[in-house]
C-alpha cells in the first residue's frame, strides 16, 4: 500500500484509547466542583469535529447545556450563556490556534475553565489550559471521552462503561479499515481528481465530518473546489443544480439519520454518472457491539478517507503539506 505506515496508525489510535482515564478524570473533577455549562470551543477542523459529537449526543438523548461554538464567532458575537461557571473544552494539533488562543484569553477574565486536547507542548494553549491532555492522534477519542463521561455523570447514559470498553478494539480496527479501503480509494483519487467541483453529502454525525473532510484536506490540503452540504438540506437548493457532469460524495453512516441518505443516494443516482457511494456498513468492527456502531461512524469514515488523502496527493502530485496562503501569510 502506498505510503501506510501501519504501525504508526496503529499507535495513534491507541494514544486515542490510552487518554481516556486521564480525560475521565479532568471530567470527574470537574462534575465534582460543579457547573453551570460545557462550551465546546473551537475552529475549522476542531470546530467540525466538536460538531461531531454534538450530533451524537443529541441523538443518545443528551439534556445537557452544551454548545458548539465557534471561537472567532463566539469572540464576535458572544453567548449570553458563557458564565464564570462554564467549562470551556478544546482541542488543537499545532497548540497556537490563534482565535481560539484569543477566546481562551477572554474566557479566563469571565473565570472559566477551560480543559484541552493538545497535540504540542509548550505553546500557548498548552499552557493556557488549566486541565490538560496532551498525546498524539487522539483528538476524536478526546471528544468522546469528554462528551460522554459527563452524560455518564449526570446519568443520561448508561452503556458508557461497555463502549470505553469495547473502544479499546479500535486501533486494530482502524488498521484493517485503511487495509480495505485502499482500492476504493485509490479508484476514486484516479477518476475525479481534477473535477470542476466535487459535492459532498452527509447526515448526523458525518455532517460536519463531511465539511471538515471537503474544506479542511480536499480544498485546504488539495486546492479542490468542493461544496459540503448536508442531506436534510440537499433537497432545499442543492438538487438544482446537480446534473450527469457532477461528482457526487454520497456519504453514510449508521446514525439515526440513515434514512436521509437513503433518500439522497436515491435521487443523485437518477441524475448523475458520477455518484459514489462511501459507507460505513462496509467496514467490519470487531469486538464492538452493533448498537454502537452509529455513535462511531465519524471514526470509521476517516480512516477510510485517510487512504484518499493519500491517493489524492499521489493523483494530483500535490503534496499535503504544501500551502499558498494558509499561515503563509500575515492576515
């Protein structure tokens, strides 16, 4: 396989698994204080995967006061809710992301704490985290962990213990989803990588995967013109101008809102020759129990789209980590 380094996935997974105790307890310390709220703070990628889990708690009945905020906006625009009670969860690879760096600032005047997922110490929102975990590759095993130990504390969900359990089968899991998406991949990468445009459509839980995957690697990483969008929405503007000539992502996953893609795979198929059909149900996870399968979607599928990443690069000779402006230049 071109350019896996198998053990190298594997270990970032398990970094994933080995945060858990450690973000257990930062929540556990915290529900023991007390608190008003949970704000889950963040920017582009971070931001898109704070959304991810925002949709699986809601649909795991989550009566909780939590928010996904962006911090730009939130610096912007405020929330009236965000008291000196609140908690304040983010996340963050480099450690210098600066709108959240500068929310972080204004959250600590209000009294807020603020727990954080870094991937890099001694950067600023290391050090402005007053709770930290810091490891590498386990950014989504740290929303989960977070998200779900404080339904678990207030009692809203009680298979908790049994899915940290069986999460410890993923990082071999992932492994074998790299191993068996690599052709699909690799076929797509060959076949559309120099579209126009490229839509993406995805439901619940892989909505905002779905715009993180489009803006922060395909248009980001790749220079590729893309429109995400999500299935309740597609039908409201987005039918319109799909035709034979547009490559379209249809994006599944196994949550509650299945259904809607459904729907959409239905329609695209009747109108373009360019329609691809990514799912989760293809992927086998074993030593995990089939009703958790939804609420893991949004791993699943990236680890199937990391094999894209890959074969984009190799389709479009276009190395990742090459950018025109993004922290290239002073804006």
């Amino acid at each position: 396989m071109l350019n896996f380094d198998e053990e190298k996935v594997r270990s970032d997974h398990q970094n994933g698994v080995d945060l858990i105790p450690a973000a257990e307890a930062i929540v556990d310390e915290i529900c023991n204080q007390g608190y008003s709220n949970i704000f889950l703070v963040g920017i582009g990628g971070t931001v898109f995967y704070a959304g991810q889990i925002k949709h699986t708690i809601r649909q795991l009945g989550c009566t909780l006061p939590i928010y996904v905020e962006n911090a730009a906006d939130l610096l912007y625009e405020g929330n009236a809710n965000l008291n000196k009670d609140s908690v304040i969860v983010i996340a963050s690879l480099s450690g210098n992301t600066i709108e959240v760096e500068q929310f972080i600032d204004k959250a600590h005047e209000i009294g807020c704490r603020v727990i954080g997922y870094v991937e890099k110490l001694n950067t600023p929102l290391a050090e402005k985290s007053d709770y930290l975990v810091n490891t590498v590759g386990g950014e989504y095993y740290w929303w989960y962990t977070v998200a779900l130990r404080f339904m678990k504390n207030a009692g809203q969900f009680d298979d908790y213990d049994q899915l940290m359990e069986q999460i410890k089968a993923l990082p071999d899991n992932v492994v074998q989803i790299y191993k068996d998406a690599d052709d699909q991949m690799k076929e797509y990468a060959e076949k559309y990588c120099d579209e126009p445009i490229t839509y993406l459509i995805a439901s619940g839980n892989l909505e905002d995967w779905a715009m993180c995957y489009g803006t922060c690697i395909m248009e980001e990483m790749q220079w590729m013109k893309t429109r995400p969008v999500s299935g309740a929405n597609f039908f409201h503007g987005t039918l319109e101008v799909v035709d034979r000539d547009i490559p379209v992502m249809v994006i599944k996953g196994e949550d509650q809102t299945r259904p809607q893609m459904d729907r959409v795979e239905k329609f695209v198929n009747r109108i373009s020759r360019k329609v691809t059909v990514f799912d989760t149900k293809d992927f086998d996870l074993i030593g995990i129990d089939d009703k958790f399968r939804g609420i893991l979607s949004p791993i699943v599928m990236r680890s199937a789209f990391m094999r894209l990443n890959v074969h984009l690069e190799e389709a479009r000779k276009h190395p990742i980590d090459i950018r025109r402006y993004y922290k290239a230049l002073d804006y």
